[in-house]
C-alpha cells in the first residue's frame, strides 16, 4: 500500500520533472516513473551516468509517453533498407530523425551508444537538425534494435510515411557561404589596394606604377564579387522585369552596375581608383543580411503534409500471415491490424465489432467516438482500446482526410514570395526620385556644356541611389525579430512571415486543441473524502475502460496504485461496473448510479458519479479544459483584431467563450473545407488572415490564411503544414507577439528615414559630380554599419519590454 | 619600393590558399553544424582510459567512469 | 573500431624543453633590466653585454618558451581532436630535437654577437635555414595527423594551427632573404626603407602568427576543456578565425609611422590595425563568455583564473595595440618603454599564463594524478599578476615621462631638456621596480615549475595512452550527396602542397628584387656606399647590438629636428643593408652624430665615450667596450663583405674587393693619427678605429648635400 501524498519536493533525476510518488527510487535518486528509472538503470550498467554530470535533468519525462512506437517493422528488410543511407556486408548507416536532442548530454549520450551495444560502430549527432546518423553492423544488429535502444534510452527517432523512401537532403544553404567567402576575401583585399590612394594624409601615392597595378588587381578582384557574389540580384532584376513587376533587387542592381562601370571607366582612364571597395563592401555586408534571413530551423519542418502524420507501415494480412506494408502501398480490399493509439492509415470499413477512434485531431471534434462493426472509419482518426481488424476503402491517397491535399490551396504557386513588400514599396517610389534627379543633373550639365560632370554626376548619383540600406535593414530587422520570437518558443518559417503577420488585420482561431485542450480533464471532486483504498478502487475502474471520460479520471489519479480488476462491463453511453476484490465500484452518469432516466444536461461540464459498495461517495466535474491563457489574451485580441473563432463541435464549449467576443464571432460544425472557405471569403473582403489552428483538419485554413500560425504543447509532436509554429504556452503572450511584429515595420520605416540622411549627403556631392572615391567608402559603410547596429538595438531593446519581462 | 609588389603578392596568395581551404571546408561541410563539433571535444568519448578529473570535485562521486584501465 | 595510441612522450618532452627555456629566458630578461641599473654589471665581458644578451632575451622568451609551449599543446590537443597518433613519430623527435639544437645556436651565436640585427629574426643565415627545414618537417607531421584523423569535423582550433604553420613559413623565408658574405654573416638583398618594411610586415605578422593565432587554437581547446562546457559561440570563433585571417597579414607599416617609408604604406598600416579591434575582441570575448555562470569555478580553480587572465590581458594589448598605430599616439609611445609595456602585458599576461594556465590542467591528465598543490598554484597565480602589475605599471608611467621631457620647450623656443641623459636619469627607478615585477613574475614561474614537478613525480606517467576510434569509411556517401571522402583525402594533402608552393612561389618572388633591384626611392647623388673601413665599423655596431639602444631615424618633428638635427630621408639609407632605425630610445638617436653636423663630437670624444662612457657623460647608463681597443680588426673578410654587396647591388666598382684593405688601412692610419696626436695610444688595427669611422660617417653625406646647396 503506497501513501499519495509523498512531498512533492523531489525532482525526478533523470528529467526533472517533481515526483508524486516515492515509489522509484535508487540510492537516493527519485524518478517521476518508471521510464526514467529504467534509462537510469541502463545507463548505469554501462557506465554512462556521466550524462547525469554534464546537464542537470538532461532526460525527457517518459511518465505520460503516450504510446511507446514500435519498430518490428524495421526487421522487414525492404522497409529498413529504404532508410540506409549507405550499405554494405559489414556497415550499415542510417540516419534517425530524433526531435528530443536538445543539450550537451543529449550529444554525449548518443554518440556512446557503441558503449552500449558494441555492435554499433559509431553515432554522431549533427545538433542543428537533430539527427542522429548511426553506423552499425547489420550481421550483429539490426535496425530495428538500433531504434529501440535509442527509445529505450529515450531518444525515440521519429520514422514515418514522410520518411518511406526518400532520405532527407540536406538544408543548409552552402552556395550563400561560397558568396560570403568570396566577397569577404576580395574586400578585404580590395580595401588594402584602395586605401593607399586615399587614405594617406600625403597626395595618394607617389609612384604612379602603383596606381595602374593596384588598378588592375582591384578590377580582377572585384569581378568576381559582381558575377558571382551579386549575381543574384542582376537575374532576380532581370525576372521582376520581365514578370512587369517591381523588386527592390532592380535599383540595386542598377546601383551596382553603375558604380562597377564608373570605377572601370575611373580606373582605365587612369582619373581616379574607382569605389570598389565600395561595392564589395556593400556586397558583404548584403550577403550576411540574406545569410540571418535565410537562417531557418533545420529542427522544425513547415511544410509537412499527412504523409509525416502516418506510420511508416502497417500490418496487413495477406492469406492467414501478417505482413507489414508501406502505408503508400495499401490497397482497396487489404485486411489491415490497427493496434491500440495507432493512426488509421486509410479510409476503412470495421470488421472487428466495436472500436473507439479519437478524431479530434482531424476533425476538430473532441468526443472520441464508437464505431460499430462495419462502420466507416475516417483515415487519421486514433484507435483506442484493444486492437482492430478493417478493410481499405479507398487507398491512402484518396482518403477523406488527405482529399485537403488535393485542394488548389497547397498546389497553387506563390509568386512573389520571397520579395519583401515593405521593401519593395519604399525602394519603388525612392527609385523614380532618383532617377528624376540623376536624369535632372545630367540636363543640367549638359545645358552648361559639361559633359564630363553631366555623365559623371549622372553615375555618382546612381551609385548613391543604390538602396542597399533599405537591402540590408530589412533582412538584419526581420531576421533578429525571428531569432528573439523563436527563444520564447515563437518559430517563424521564415523571416517574412513576420513582415505578413505585421500586415494582419483578422484573426481566426480554431478552438479544439487552441484554445481547449483535446483530452478532457477532471477539473474538481465533489463530495465525501475518498480514502486512498477508495482512490486505488476508482482508478483501477477507471483504468479498465477507453472512454475518454474514464481516462481523464485515471490520468487524475495517476499515481495510485493499480489494484487487480476481477470483473468489469461499460454500459455504453452510462458507465463502467467493476468488481476488485469484494469491492463493487459504479462509475458513470446519475442515471447509471442512481438507474433513474433523467436527461443529461449537455454543457461544456460534465458530471461523473461514483458510488463504492452501493454508498454513493460523490461526483467528478470534467470538462473540456480552456486554456487559461485564452481567457487573458482573446479580450485583448479582440480589441485590436477582427478575431473569429472555429470549432468542428456541435455544440458545447464553445459558449465558453461568448463572454469575450459577440456570438456571430463563433462559427461550430465547421468542416475543414468550411473553414477554409471561410477564411478565402474573409480575405475576398480585402482582409488579411491569421489563422490559428493545431490539427490536421485546420491544415487547409492554415496554408489559406495570409500567415498560418501552428499551436502545439510538445514542439516535438506533429504539427500541420504552416508558416509558424507556436508553442501553446505562448498563447497568452500573442497580442505581444503581434505588436511586437508591428514595431518591426515601424523601425524599418525609421531606419529607412535615417539613412536617407546619407543619401542626401552623397547626393550633394554626387549632382555636382563631386562625389570622390574617399567620401563613397566613407558614406557607404558608415550607412551599412549603422544600419545594421540600429537594426539590432532596436529590435533588442524592443525585445527586452515586449517579451523577457513576459516570458 | 618594388618590395611593396612582393609583399602585397605573398600576402593575397596566402590569402587566397585560406580561401581554397575555406571553399573546401564549406563543400565538405565542415561549418554545417555549428554545435556539436564544440560540445564533442569536452569528452574524450573513445579514450579507452577515461581521462581522470581532477579539477572537478563534484561529479566524482556520480561518474563511475574514473576507473584507470 | 581501430585502437591506436596517442604519443604523450613528445608532449612530455615539449612541456619540459618550454618550462626550462622559459625560465631561462626570463631570467636572461631579468638580467639585462638589470644592466639597465648597473652598466658595468657585464664586468666589460662581450658575450654578457647588453646588446649582444638583449636578442638572446627576446628570442629565448618566443621561439623557446611560446615555441615550445606551442608544440606540446598542438601536439597534444592535434592528436586528439583528429582522434589519430602523430603522423610519424620520427619527424616528431627530428621536429623536438631539431628545434631544440636551433635554440641552442642561438644561444652560442647571439651573445657572440652573430646577428642580423632583425628584430625576433636575429639569427644567421645558417641557422635560418634549419629552421625553415625544420618547420617544414613539423609542417608535414601536422597534416599527415590531420590527413589520417578519425574525426570529420576539424575544430576550429585546427585551422588556428594550419594558419600558423603556413604563414609563418612564408614570413620567416621572405624575410631572412639575404646573401651570405661569410659564414655567420649575411647582408639581407633588401636595403633601408625596403628593408624596414619587410621587416616589420615580417615582426608584426611573427606576433601576429607566433604568439596569438596558436594562442588562440589553444585557446579554443583548453579553456572549454577546463571549464567543461563547450565555447560559448563555436559560430562566432569560426568567424573570428576567418576575419583575423584576411586582415591580419597587412598590419605591420604601424611599426614605421613618420619614418621615411611612404605616407601612404604607414597609413595603410594604421588602417587595418583598427580594423584589427573587431576579430581580436571577438575572440576574447567568445573566450570569457565560455566562462558564463561558472565563475564560481573560477574562483576555486587556478586553471581558470589564470586563462582568464590571460584572455583579459590579449583582450588588453589587442586594444591598445590599435591605439598606438594612431600617428598621433604613436608620436608619444614610439622608441619609448611604453612598447616595451605593451609587449608584456601580452608576453607575461597572455602567452605566459595562458601556457600556465594550461599546463595546471594538462600535467594532472598526462600523470594520472591531482595537482600536487592548489595553494602553491594560487601563489603562482598572484604573484604573477602582481609582477606584471609591477613591471607594465612604471614603463607606461617612464614612457609618458620620458617622451614628454623629450618634447619639451621653454618658452623662448629651446629644448627644455637638450641633454638626452636628464631624461634617462628622470626613469632610472621606474627601472628599478620593472626589474622587481620581473623578479616577481619569474618567482612565480619557478615555483610554478615546482608544484608541476612535484605534480609529475607523484603520479603515474602513460607514454602511450591507448584509445580508439571507428575509421573514416572510404566509400561513406553522406546524405549530402556530395563524396566526403575524396575531399577528407584529397584536401590536406592539396593544402600542404600548396604551402610549399606557397614557400617556393615566396621565395621565389622574393629573389626578384635582387636583379630588378632598381627601386624607385629618390637616391641623393651625395649619399656614397661606406668604405671598407665604415663597412667594418658598421658590422662592428651590428655586432654589439647598438641599435637595441640607438636609433638612427630623425622622424619630422620639431622636437626631434631640434635635437638631433635634418630628418631622415628614404634616399640616406640606399646602401644600408640591413637597416638599423632601431625601435627604442634607451640612449639618443645617432642618425646625425656623423663628423660635420651640429653637435658632432671629434673622435677622441667618440674614444673615450666607447671606453668609459661615464667619463665623458656622467650618469650615463651604457656600458663600456674596452674589447674594441684590446683585439684587432679582422680584415680578411673586408673581400667577401665587399662582393656580397655588390651582389645586392651596392655600387662597388668590379675588383674593388682586392684593394678595399688598403683604402681601409689608408683611412684607419688617418683616424689613428689623429687620435695618437691627442695622446691616446692607439693602434690602427683596432677595431675601435672602425667603428669610429662608421660613426663619424652616419649622417655626414646628409650634411655635404646642405653645405653644397648653399
């Protein structure tokens, strides 16, 4: 008999997390469960503890590990086979995707793994996209060994239908690290060639063959920065212009060629040493700007599809024996074994006579319901409760849940991604101003016979025009918005989403799983003190039905002692009847204790009874749980936003929220099409979209909306395709979120404002022609520089009010 | 002041051999993952003879790796 | 799995050769500070004077101790990070002994005043070629380990080790270019103002490239090592290696400012100098932040307290380094002690508790044990950093003071201070108590070197330490696609290659100048080659090391033009081959002592001067060469001197070479003459008479050119 109420003081030594019972423990240590300690035990045998020494708590909480994966599937050759990277008698390698690395002994222990099972030669772990590559020998060990010690251990790689067949290609983008490379290299040279011209107190230098050599080096030097480091932006250009739309890559390219050819004709004429170092240098310090945007996270994929949601296989029966099969590869008519917690794969007919399938994920709808044998079951749906046999349908493709897919929503291209609006407005309008006056200058000049100045303020004043500022604000103040977001848990897929997040106008929330939990939760007793022998009875009643009801109620006593059930019946619809001992535990609606009729009142409460022995001792309230972080942040949402909120539910919780926003805000039974439709009819209106939404059945909606924001507990566990991905705890911080992203707009708008100051400058020196090679290299970098610190300090400091003091 | 040539010379040729070896580096990925190549020289994973530590006190106790082969 | 073993017996061999050499060169620091208080302290013994002991110094503190430390902590942390033993242990062992033998030469040739006279490159010809063979040897040793590594990735600190084996190959050829004469003798194929700027490019990069890359490999090894946990951006050090790496090489001219070399090379120099600040400051404080949020084991652990130190203090010079390649502030430190300051914070600070700090956490591992005493330890470390307060504090302080006496006008228009020695005897204490913080320091490290051989005798000693590591598949496909392998091999032996090339291409190149000698610098028709005899003399001066003490460059300023008179022109210094500007201003500048400019003394005064200098300057701190009255001058090798400058391209007529003795008796007989008529018995094969010559001849020419002007 184990006491419950053991100080809830001790952190659980393997993952941290406080332990409620007392009931693992070893010398001294104590484990919130029996997954952690087994990892302890392990690696204990084998001499790794050192992994306890070099974090605190480096493990990962295994208590409430849903449904430990299973791997036999890997024995099937094929199937392992297609996820070798290399192959041969003695060595096989694969590569495991295991989202859990997150620290320092995550890396230690998995690249001991040799240490315990000397089959496998080596494990190395590349941190960034958290994959593990494994080299083993495949006559001594299989795969699937591999990947059952790595879960054993408890880093469980992540293997599904996304991963069949294909192995992942790299991410990281090695072509902008050659142009930095480049760049670099040429205008550190180039400023060492250039320099003695101008930089000497004295009149350049004195010994004229120099001059010509240094020339010459500069030209060959700089060549290469403009036809490969810069080439993106002359193709770009040179694409806008044919698509007859404006990018921000024109007037640069333009600025660049002017001062290349301005420099080639100085240098050549021998009338002065050109700007190169000019234009290398912008060139650099443009590079690094796309290198922090480009910077994305390897660790979280945005573009899934249902393809990552499906096991990797499933058993299919083929005359009498099991054979496992690609999840792609089913057809009509297989027989198909679904166990317990695993993914429907396709639509299918029941052929067992009862099944309970959790549908919230796909549908939104929070019930789990009861299928009868012969029934349809939907594609996506988790089975709970004892295993199943059903009969495909339709083939994976064709389900109903992967009909989404198949919506013009996730096929329709978008062209102008990539080019930043913002960006792209203000450089437009800068542009004609600037050709207006070079081409004003140039008439000017030319009215008083001055050709030489007429061409040469004509180029000076282009060189000026090039808006590289505004090319390297953007990306330095987009890109280090999203690195602050993502160290609270604020994942952006890329550095423009934030720029159309700063657009947005509407907000558009799906509810189950956004703003509720999905599993109901017991949220109070009530009623007689339940003596911990009363506790142990209910929990082991409880503990013997699926019924999502009776699982919130075992989940609520988790830690009590498990009792040996002798006999147990569901009433479906009512309640469970368990014998333990000479125990008689009811637990179920009113009617069921008290065998009266009254109607259920249907609520987003409800009552769950117990009576023990036939005394009755008290009832359960459970309910869908709302975030409390809703409550805080949709009054505040609603002020600034059109916010909406959708739910696949008939009914029922979604009062819950009616004391924040009027009614007609809260739209039910809406189907993921409907939500999606919804969404296309708002933006018809000239709004943009945020749609907030966790599952599957938001997939559509979320690529719809103008941004698509995520929400997810675990960021480790699926999530649909989207363009952030949001750790639910932020929810309550979203409104920060979104100003924050505004504030980003503003300071570009100012920075842009500031560093026209430079432009006029240069711009007086440049219309009378003036404009000399040493105040070029002085303007040019001062502007990038400063830039590049105001973009950091105000986002930073931005940073440090909006969030830190929050979060 | 021919010399200066020379200098400037041999100074871009070396500069340029570091950027070969930075090409080759990049190619063969050598700047892909920025975090572990720091953290796995901490430990001398594959010594036989696990590194004795002196200088730390507190991990003693827990590491059993200390026994000298 | 392969197992293999990693080589601790020439780590092992490392540590002691670097613990030993250092302790002996700073004491050889200690002694000539010391000369600095007691002239005569070499009891008129040659090989202990101080401009023969100087360079013995200043090369037994880098290329023995820094060397030395920087072997052993390559060779130890190479090994392991590439997972794989020594290429071969052969070429360790020629590399230690080869090494070794080249410190020991050093040691003999210097104070028998064989050198070149090039600041951290004194070393003759023969020995400079063994070094090269020996760098190169360590050179193919390096990349034949990382050729066979086990581990894919190379740590950032390995491209800190492969930068300093490459360059300082190229720098040390480019610069040790010269034409022998005899053996031990050699004129460099530069002469003057192109001589001073490879020189300079080469000592600048030598501090950049010997005493701070390999620091900073080591660096981003050991200090993550002994605060276990990794460095705090491994993003940040890679960039910081690769800025340092494009913008280092082109700082040396900040040596040169307002001296004849051109404006725009000293400005080219002050530029990247600045520029210099971002890499330096991101090393340092990639290197203090690895130590966020465990201070507290800093406080404990001596290791720790003494790398941080040591960041702090590279943190330091690294900024102030910049500082001083300001013209304007260079105009108040240059041929002061404030550079003398600057270089120890970062010799004392930076290479000296870094190589302890290392050493503390390394002898423990090596030997098996703990370290034998954490208190003595901790002594080491205070007592350290108190030497170096000791020692940088007064030379900032004489620097400040003596520049500023120098600069000093009364106000009608006259130096304050005319006479250089009030302004030697202002400093003489600040001396003193930098002697005293060298005596601390030094005390320090002696007891350092005690607790890490009490450490050693205590624990148990693995020459080999086995390990073992999974090979690098030769047919592994990565999943990015690209052929691993081919590079993994391919590669570093395209990179050693292209470093010989690099070497050869140097060298090469560098050969040009001696047939295109033709330089463009204005030559000044009255500006003659030295006679044999001033030749003679000359070497003589080189000899001694005069130019550790004297300078021989007016910079333009009034200060200057009013003490020593005419500024120096690029065009005085056509046929100096080496240069001898000097960098620091222990006695006055001789640029313009020569026969006929103001203040020019008459040899007599020059006789005496060398014999007791405090007879004739009372006070005065330099020591007496009785030695150039008592042996004669050797004259055999006046030929051979005189065809291998010609060979560089001084202007002696063909054959001049077999009648140069008799113009150098002709003229020695004269000076003689003059000197017996004074009554000071005197014979004309002495060397005194040379060297008189050569100094009554610096600055002469300059002055004919303005009597014939007017």
């Amino acid at each position: 008999m184990k006491n419950l109420n053991t100080d809830s003081t001790h952190q659980c030594y393997h993952c941290g997390d406080t332990c409620k019972t007392g009931n693992t423990r070893i010398e001294g240590k104590f484990f919130c469960c029996e997954g952690c300690k087994t990892v302890y035990e392990i690696l204990q045998q084998n001499e790794l503890c050192n992994y306890y020494n070099i974090q605190e708590h480096p493990g990962f909480s295994l208590r409430d590990r849903k449904h430990a994966s299973h791997f036999e599937f890997l024995e099937n050759p094929e199937l392992a086979g297609s996820l070798l990277s290399f192959k041969s008698e003695t060595l096989h390698i694969v590569q495991f995707y295991v989202p859990k690395i997150h620290c320092s002994s995550c890396i230690w222990l998995l690249e001991n793994m040799h240490r315990l099972n000397e089959s496998i030669i080596l494990s190395q772990v590349d941190f960034i996209k958290k994959e593990v590559t494994v080299h083993y020998q495949p006559q001594k060990i299989s795969m699937h060994k591999v990947a059952s010690l790595m879960s054993k251990i408890g880093y469980e790689p992540e293997l599904n239908m996304q991963q069949a067949g294909v192995p992942k290609k790299t991410k990281y983008n090695r072509q902008l690290l050659y142009k930095i490379g480049v760049a670099g290299f040429c205008f550190g040279n180039v400023m060492l060639l250039s320099f003695p011209e101008y930089v000497s107190s004295g009149h350049g230098i004195a010994e004229k063959e120099f001059v010509t050599l240094f020339g010459i080096l500069n030209i060959s030097l700089a060549l290469p920065v403009l036809f490969y480091s810069a080439s993106d932006y002359f193709i770009n250009s040179f694409k806008s212009l044919r698509q007859k739309y404006f990018t921000i890559d024109i007037p640069i390219a333009l600025g660049l060629a002017a001062i290349a050819l301005r420099s080639l004709f100085d240098i050549v004429s021998g009338t002065g040493p050109g700007y190169f170092d000019s234009l290398t240098g912008l060139v650099f310090f443009m590079m690094i700007g796309k290198y922090l945007q480009d910077a994305t996270y390897n660790t979280l994929s945005f573009d899934r599809t249902y393809k990552s949601y499906f096991p990797f296989s499933v058993r299919v029966r083929r005359d009498k024996n099991i054979v496992l099969k690609k999840v792609a590869e089913i057809r009509i008519g297989d027989k198909l074994y679904i166990h317990s917690n695993e993914i429907i794969p396709c639509d299918a007919y029941l052929l067992s006579d009862q099944a309970f399938v959790d549908y919230s994920f796909v549908t939104g709808e929070s019930e789990s319901l009861e299928i009868n044998c012969g029934e349809l079951l939907y594609a996506g749906g988790r089975l709970k409760g004892q295993s199943v046999e059903v009969e495909c349908s339709k083939p994976v493709s064709q389900s109903y849940l992967t009909q989404l897919w198949n919506n013009e929503v996730f096929t329709k291209p978008q062209p102008l991604m990539g080019y930043s609006l913002i960006a792209n407005t203000i450089t437009k309008y800068f542009s004609i101003v600037i050709l207006i006056i070079a081409s004003a200058s140039l008439v000017y000049w030319y009215a008083l016979d001055e050709a030489r100045i007429a061409t040469n303020s004509f180029t000076s004043v282009l060189i000026i025009a090039c808006p590289c500022a505004i090319a390297i604000t953007v990306p330095f103040v987009w890109g280090n918005i999203m690195r602050l977001l993502s160290n609270d848990g604020f994942y952006a897929k890329h550095s423009k989403v934030l720029e159309a997040i700063s657009m947005c106008d509407t907000i558009v929330m799906d509810k189950t799983g956004t703003l509720t939990m999905n599993q109901p939760v017991v949220h109070s007793y009530h009623g007689k003190e339940l003596s911990n022998q009363d506790l142990i009875l209910v929990s082991s009643a409880a503990r013997q039905s699926i019924h999502p009801l009776s699982r919130a109620i075992y989940n609520y006593y988790s830690d009590a002692a498990i009792a040996r059930v002798d006999s147990f019946q569901e009433v479906t619809g009512k309640g469970i009847e368990a014998s333990i001992g000479e125990n008689i535990v009811l637990i179920g609606s009113t009617s069921f204790i008290f065998n009266t009729n009254e109607v259920e009142h249907t609520s987003c409460q409800t009552q769950v009874h117990i009576s023990i022995n036939g005394t009755y001792k008290g009832y359960f309230v459970i309910e869908q749980h709302v975030r409390e972080s809703a409550d805080t942040v949709l009054p505040r949402l609603n002020k600034r936003y059109k916010v909406y909120i959708l739910s696949g539910d008939k009914s029922g919780t979604g009062k819950a929220f009616e004391k924040y926003i009027s009614k007609e805000q809260i739209l039910l039974n809406q189907t993921p099409q409907s939500k999606l439709n919804f969404i296309r009819n708002i933006q018809s209106k000239q709004h943009k979209v945020i749609m907030i939404g966790d599952g599957l059945n938001d997939a559509g909606s979320l690529k719809q909306a103008d941004v698509g924001i995520a929400i997810t507990d675990d960021l480790l566990h699926f999530t649909p395709g989207s363009d952030v991905i949001m750790n639910a705890s932020l929810l309550s911080h979203l409104d920060k979120i979104l100003s924050y992203s505004q504030f980003g707009r503003k300071l570009i708008y100012s920075i842009f404002a500031y560093s026209l100051i430079y432009n006029i400058i240069g711009m007086l020196f440049a219309i009378q022609g003036k404009l000399s090679p040493l105040i070029a290299a002085i303007l040019m970098p001062m502007s990038s520089l400063s830039v590049i610190a105001f973009s950091y300090l105000g986002t930073w400091l931005k940073s440090r009010q909006v969030l830190r003091s929050k979060i | 002041m021919s010399v200066i040539i020379i200098l400037i010379l041999v100074s871009i040729l070396v500069a340029s051999v570091f950027l070969l070896a930075f090409f080759w580096s990049v190619k063969t990925g050598q700047f892909d993952d920025t975090e572990s190549p720091a953290v796995r020289i901490l430990y001398n994973n594959n010594s036989v003879s696990n590194e004795t530590k002196p200088s730390d006190t507190a991990s003693n106790s827990k590491d059993p790796s200390k026994t000298q082969s | 799995m392969e197992t293999f073993k990693y080589d601790n017996k020439i780590v092992r061999a490392f540590i002691i050769a670097s613990v030993f050499w250092g302790i002996i060169g700073m004491l050889v620091g200690l002694y000539v500070s010391l000369e600095l208080l007691w002239p005569n302290l070499s009891a008129s013994l040659p090989y202990l004077s101080y401009g023969r002991l100087r360079p013995l110094h200043t090369n037994a503190v880098i290329f023995a101790f820094v060397g030395n430390v920087i072997f052993f902590g390559l060779y130890y942390s190479l090994q392991r990070l590439c997972k794989a033993r020594m290429y071969s242990d052969l070429l360790s062992w020629v590399h230690f002994w080869g090494w070794q033998f080249i410190i020991i030469s050093a040691v003999i040739t210097l104070p028998l005043g064989y050198t070149t006279t090039k600041e951290y490159a004194e070393l003759e010809w023969p020995i400079d070629i063994l070094i090269t063979l020996v760098w190169v040897i360590f050179a193919i040793n390096m990349f034949g380990t990382i050729l066979k590594r086990r581990e894919r990735h190379l740590y950032v600190a390995i491209w800190f080790y492969i930068a300093t084996v490459l360059t300082v190959a190229v720098l040390h050829i480019v610069n040790s270019l010269e034409v022998p004469a005899t053996f031990m003798k050699s004129y460099p194929v530069y002469a003057g103002v192109q001589d001073a700027l490879v020189q300079w490019w080469y000592g600048h990069n030598a501090v950049a490239f010997f005493l701070t890359t390999p620091f900073l490999g080591l660096m981003y090894y050991f200090l993550p090592k002994a605060a276990e946990r990794p460095v705090y951006s491994y993003r940040l050090s890679i960039i910081h290696f690769w800025a340092l790496i494009f913008i280092y090489i082109w700082a040396g001219p900040h040596h040169l400012l307002y001296t004849s070399t051109p404006d725009w090379v000293q400005s080219l120099g002050t530029v990247f100098s600045i520029m210099l600040i971002a890499p330096s400051w991101g090393g340092m404080i990639n290197g203090l932040f690895t130590l966020r949020g465990a201070w507290d084991k800093v406080r404990e652990d001596p290791v720790l307290k003494f790398m941080v130190v040591a960041v702090t203090a590279y943190g330091m010079s690294t900024f102030e380094g910049p500082m001083m390649s300001l013209k304007s502030v260079n105009a108040i430190s240059h041929f002061t002690d404030w550079t003398i300051a600057h270089v120890h914070i970062g010799a004392l600070g930076w290479n000296g508790f870094l190589s302890f700090g290392i050493l503390y956490w390394l002898i423990p591992r090596l030997y098996n044990t703990k370290l034998y005493s954490i208190r003595l330890a901790n002594t080491h470390f205070w007592i350290g950093t108190l030497g170096i307060l000791f020692y940088a504090i007064p030379l900032y302080w004489a620097g400040f003071t003596q520049s500023s006496m120098w600069n000093d006008f009364t106000a009608d228009g006259y130096l304050k201070y005319p006479n250089f020695l009030e302004t030697v005897k202002q400093i003489l204490n600040f001396y003193a108590l930098r002697s005293l913080g060298g005596t601390l320091y030094i005390t320090g490290v002696v007891i350092g070197a005690f607790n890490l051989w009490k450490t050693a005798s205590q624990g148990a000693y693995i020459g080999d330490e086995e390990a073992c590591a999974p090979a690098l598949e030769k047919n592994y496909i990565p999943h990015t696609g690209t052929h691993w392998h081919r590079f993994i091999e391919r590669r570093p032996v395209q990179l050693s290659i292209l470093s010989l090339i690099v070497i050869l291409i140097g060298g090469l190149v560098e050969m040009v100048p001696v047939y295109l000698i033709k330089s463009n610098i204005p030559t000044i028709s009255e500006v003659k080659p030295y006679t044999p005899l001033e030749l003679q003399g000359r070497d003589l001066y080189i000899r001694e090391g005069c130019v550790g003490c004297h300078s021989q460059m007016v910079r333009p300023f009034r200060s200057e033009t009013e003490r020593y008179g005419e500024y120096s022109k690029a065009g005085e210094f056509v046929y100096d081959h080496p240069f001898l500007w000097g960098s620091k201003r222990t006695g006055p500048d001789l640029a313009r002592v020569g026969r006929g400019n103001k203040g020019a003394k008459p040899d007599s005064w020059h006789y005496m001067h060398l014999l007791d200098p405090q007879s004739t300057s009372t006070g005065s701190i330099m020591p007496s060469y009785p030695w150039l009255t008592e042996s004669k001058l050797d004259t055999t090798t006046t030929a051979a001197k005189i065809k291998a400058l010609r060979s560089v391209g001084v202007p002696y007529e063909e054959g001049y070479e077999n009648i140069a003795n008799k113009d150098l008796m002709k003229q020695a007989g004269i000076i003689a003459k003059g000197l017996q008529k004074e009554g000071y018995a005197v014979e004309a094969d002495h060397e005194i008479i040379a060297i008189i010559a050569y100094l009554q001849k610096l600055g002469a020419d300059i002055h004919n050119t303005k009597t014939v002007s007017k």
